[in-house]
C-alpha cells in the first residue's frame, strides 16, 4: 500500500484553505463575534472506505489548533451509513471556517477509495490486480493514489519517469506512424534503463505478436472485447504480463476479469468517481456542559 503522503497533504490543507478562508469567513465573522462553544459530528450517509481523514483532521487543526478532535474511523476502514467518523469540540466558529475544505478532501477520496473497493469486490476469485492511471487532477496525484490504495487497488505509474509506456502517440511520432511496435520495443529497451518493464499498449492481436516479438514484459491490450482478450491471453501464453484497459465499468470489469489477465487499469478510479456521502452536523454546547467542561 501507497505510504500516507503527509507532505501531499500538508501541502493541500494550506491551498485549500488560502482557496476558501484566505479573505475570511464574513458571515461567521458578522453572525458570532465571540467565541461559540460547540460539536460538530462528521456522519457517513452511506457505506463506504474511509480515506482523507488524516487531511480532515490536519485542516481543522490548522484552522485552530485548540480544537478537541476525536477520530472514530480510520483511513482505509470501512464505514457503514450512520456510523460517526470524527467528532470536533471547540469553537465553533472554527469549525464552520474548516467545514468545507475537511469535507472536500473526505468526500473525494472516500469517493475514490469506495469505488475501488467496489471494483476490487467485483473481480473477487479472479487472480487479477485493479490498477489505477495517471487520470489524476494536477497536485492531487499522490493524494489520489493514495486513496486507490486504501480501497485495495493497487498504483500504476506515478509519473512518466516511473516506467516505459509505449502508446499510440508514441508510435503515431515515431517515422509517422510507419515504426512497428516491435521495433519500438526494441529502440526503447536500448536506450531506457534496463530495470524498468516495458509496457506497450496494443489494439490488435498483430500488434500483440509485434509485442511478444519486441520481448515487452507487459502487454497493455487496450479497447479490446472480453472475447479479443481471451484470445489474446491464449497468444501470449505467459510471456509476459497481460494488462487491459479502456471501458471499464462494474458492469463489465468481472467479465474482463474472467478473460484471464494479470491486470485491470481503471482511470475512472479517479477522473469519475462520485464524491462520498458525508455530512458534518453542528451544534452549540450547552452553557452547563461549557462548565462542567
């Protein structure tokens, strides 16, 4: 699993809230004067994988770091609709200035980490690995991927220095498309260095043998049928890894698995996951229990 990403995270929770506190919070500001005492609960409305917890937390403690904060639900646990995820007392005020870009970063990732999840479910009792792509927003990747990993995915390429991707626009660049893959194969193990695996994308099963011939260790088949892809696996026969991707959906993903490849990459994981279900529900606290406090 993808390690936390704290330097991500610290880095996000101060744009998010130079984004939406950096001229203040005018309303709190005009509605409370003082100092409100208060709770506040973050619920699931759903079930879902908890991830972004640990940005929740470091917002609302940037905002005021005197905040009371209990955590109910870890990153990477599962949450049933209902269950209380954290819960804040302090100020109240601060509380309202750090609600939204807490929520942001929980409803996002927990999106992103119960869709793999889902997926991961999906493809159970087949030996395949859900991966996810580099689809990610620009600053967000590490944040993003981590996210893949809470859910039980596991992480593709990080950046384009992480490993030898050939696709289609490579091939369309190189001598105007008239380069075969074989022969790009061959021209990027020689100049690459020789611990990275090459993966080629491929679309037919010519340009698979094209692959095999070329010697890549992951065969990328891209766009294919689940039919096109079992015959695919059959050519292949072990001589390299089979990877597939391109129109993946829960509809089909267990299908695709049945196929027989090592590899599923999914970029909706992240570019097209629906935000997670989760609300924060705020209360004053009662004078008493302000003194007895």
């Amino acid at each position: 699993m993808m390690p936390l990403p704290a330097a991500a995270i610290r880095r996000a929770v101060r744009i998010g809230l130079d984004e939406d506190l950096g001229e203040g919070d005018v309303t709190t500001s005009a509605l409370f004067p003082k100092r409100v005492p208060a709770h506040a609960s973050i619920v699931a409305q759903q079930v879902l994988i908890v991830a972004g917890l640990s940005a929740a937390v470091q917002t609302f403690l940037a905002v005021d770091p005197s905040l009371t904060l209990t955590v109910l639900r870890h990153d990477g646990e599962l949450a049933e609709d209902g269950d209380v995820i954290l819960t804040i007392e302090g100020d109240g005020r601060s509380i309202l200035r750090a609600e939204r870009v807490a929520l942001n970063f929980l409803q996002h990732l927990s999106g992103i980490a119960t869709l793999t999840h889902q997926f991961c479910e999906a493809v159970k009792g087949y030996p395949v690995s859900i991966l996810d792509t580099r689809k990610t927003l620009p600053g967000w990747r590490a944040l993003q991927k981590w996210a893949v990993a809470l859910g039980g995915g596991t992480n593709h390429r990080y950046s384009l220095g992480d490993g030898l991707l050939i696709k289609d626009n490579h091939l369309a660049l190189l001598q105007g498309g008239t380069t075969s893959v074989r022969k790009a194969c061959q021209l990027a193990q020689r100049k690459a260095p020789k611990t990275m695996a090459l993966i080629v994308e491929v679309e037919t099963l010519a340009e698979v043998r094209q692959a095999l011939a070329g010697k890549a260790d992951i065969i990328l088949l891209d766009n294919m049928t689940p039919s096109l892809v079992r015959k695919a696996v059959t050519l292949i026969g072990h001589r390299a890894l089979v990877e597939v991707s391109g129109g993946i959906t829960l509809k089909n993903v267990r299908e695709m698995a049945a196929a027989g490849p090592d590899r599923i990459s999914i970029g909706a994981l992240t570019h097209s996951a629906p935000a997670a279900d989760l609300s924060l529900v705020l209360t004053p606290v009662p004078p008493a229990r302000t003194r007895r406090a």
